[in-house]
C-alpha cells in the first residue's frame, strides 16, 4: 500500500497560518512592550548571526578536515557488521 501524499493547499495552509500567528504574536509583544522585545529579538538574532559565522569560518572547514577519517571508520564499521 503507498501512502498518499496530501494536496498542496492542506499542507501549506498550517504553515500560513502558523507563521501568521506566531509574527502577530511577536508583534503583540513589540507593541505591547514599547519595543523593547524588538531589541531582544535583535539580540537572539545577532547571536545566530555570529553562530553562523563561527560554524562557516571554522566549524565547516573541520567537517572538511576530518571527512576522510569519518569515511575511515565507516568502512571500519561495515566490515565489522559483514565479514564476508
């Protein structure tokens, strides 16, 4: 039996609407704050920003870096699993 997958308009309606209750709500709450909140929303998103920024100048060049080891130990797994 294959599954079916829903029409476009069913899931993307609970996307919409999500994100248009979650922005009213963050908006509630500029407006309910005297804009305070809008600072605090801008400093998580600064802090994104710099993590963002840490994981493309070090973190991606580490997952480069240690690609033929993880492949190393993958092919160490496998063979473990199937001796033959």
């Amino acid at each position: 039996m294959s599954q079916e997958s829903p029409p476009q308009g069913q899931t993307l309606l609970p996307a919409v609407l999500g994100s248009a209750a979650f922005g009213g709500g963050l908006l509630f709450l500029i407006l309910i704050s005297g804009g305070f909140f809008f600072y605090v929303l801008l400093g998580f998103f600064l802090m994104g920003a710099v993590g963002f920024l840490h994981y493309l100048m070090w973190g991606g060049s580490m997952h480069r870096e240690t690609e033929g080891e993880r492949e190393e130990e993958r092919l160490r797994d496998q063979t473990r699993a199937d001796p033959w």
